[in-house]
C-alpha cells in the first residue's frame, strides 16, 4: 500500500494563558492518501486552522508528529520546514495574503524565484492567465477586487505544482457568488494537477464537495467519513 502524503500523528498542541494550560489539539490522528480531498470542519475555535499550521509546520505541536510526503517535518529546524514547504506545499488563505509591492505577475513569481527557476515569468503569466486574469499581470493587489486577489493568490499556490495544498476558510472574505466562482476554480485546477487537497471550512456546502470530511469539537477529532 503506498505510504500516505500526510501522516498526521499523536497531534497535541497546549499554549499557556492567565489560567494555567490550555489544550486546543487532543492527540489528532488521520493519514491523508495523494490526490485526495479533505475538508475540516468545525465551529470556529475548534482548532481547525491550528491543525492546518501544524501540517504546514508553520506552527510546531506540543508533542506529536507530522510526516509530509515521507518527511518528518518537526524533526527539522525552521529553515529545512521552509525549504519543505517551498517544494510541496501551496497555500490560500482567507486574506489572500497578497505582498502589496508586487504586481500579480510578480506575487505569482515569487515562489518560482525563491525555487531558483529560470521561467518565473512565462510559468506565472501562463498561470495568471488560466485563472482569468492575463489582462490584470500588471495590476497591484490594492486596484483588484476580492475575487480577483483570491484568484491570484490560487495562482501562486498552484505555480509550483505542489503536492498538496491547503486551503483555509478560501471564501472567508468573499461574497456568496464570487465565492462560489472561486471555488469552482479552485476544485477544477486541482483535479487537473492532481493534487491533495487540505481545505478548512465551516461551510457544509464547501466540505461536501471533497472525497472526505474530519470534523473537529474542541479540539479532538470526532469524525472522519467519506463523502
């Protein structure tokens, strides 16, 4: 049986507040095959998008591990995550998280820069323009509509052909339609990568598009079912 992309393992993270410890992971466990989608899902402060910077290693748990694509990603420092991180992983968040001093062309090279790629500028124009937006390259976040910014930010996710992605609260800023049209674009470039899709969602509707759901209550997990 192939090895899982993600292997999240004994998952526990504990921070210190005015009265004492304070538990927001219990001891997660789940493994995530390759090309699979998976949405979790819970009532905010559940613990959901703590789990999602956990399987990033962008936050580093109180105990347990997570291994990505055979990687044991808390048995490395900061530096060698990142380096895991600009190989395998895209990421949309729910404030697009554009840098303001880039133009889109330049948001969307800026992970192939870092890569050392040669064809930063054809692969990010190319992937601005599968997303609609070959008329805006020049175009600032700042004079670009909420839609417009998420789609540039899938650009940018999508431009490194990541093995998974993660996806948190992707609509969070968006109206209902606007909302609905990235997500579709979003499932359809997945599919057509093949890639592991990781989507934190409070939104039924959003998680009953993916292959399967975990569901989160304070912190434990409740649920893992195929949709």
């Amino acid at each position: 049986m192939p090895e899982p992309i993600i292997a999240v393992q004994h998952i526990t993270k504990q921070v210190a507040d005015s009265t004492g410890t304070l538990t927001i992971l219990h001891d997660i466990n789940f493994e995530l095959r390759a090309q699979e989608s998976v949405a979790i899902v819970g009532a905010s402060g559940s613990g959901k998008s703590t789990l999602l910077s956990i399987i990033a290693g962008l936050d580093v748990p109180t105990s347990g591990q997570v291994r990505l694509a055979g990687t044991e990603l808390f048995t490395l420092d900061e530096d060698a995550r990142a380096a895991v991180r600009s190989r395998k992983l895209g990421f949309v968040f729910q404030s697009f998280q554009l840098l303001a001093n880039l133009n889109a062309l330049e948001n969307v090279m800026l992970p192939l820069e870092l890569l050392g790629r040669s064809d930063a500028r054809a692969r990010a124009a190319e992937m601005l323009g599968r997303v609609g937006l070959a008329s805006r390259l020049g175009h600032y976040p700042r004079v670009l509509s909420g839609g417009e910014q998420q789609r540039v930010a899938l650009a940018r996710a999508f431009v490194v052909h990541p093995a998974v992605l993660l996806a948190d609260e992707p609509t969070g800023s968006l109206d209902f339609a606007t909302g609905a049209k990235v997500m579709d674009l979003m499932f359809e470039m997945n599919r057509e990568a093949g890639t592991t899709l990781v989507l934190v969602t409070h939104d039924t509707a959003i998680a009953a598009r993916c292959q399967r759901q975990l569901g989160i209550e304070a912190g434990r997990l409740v649920s893992d079912r195929e949709v």
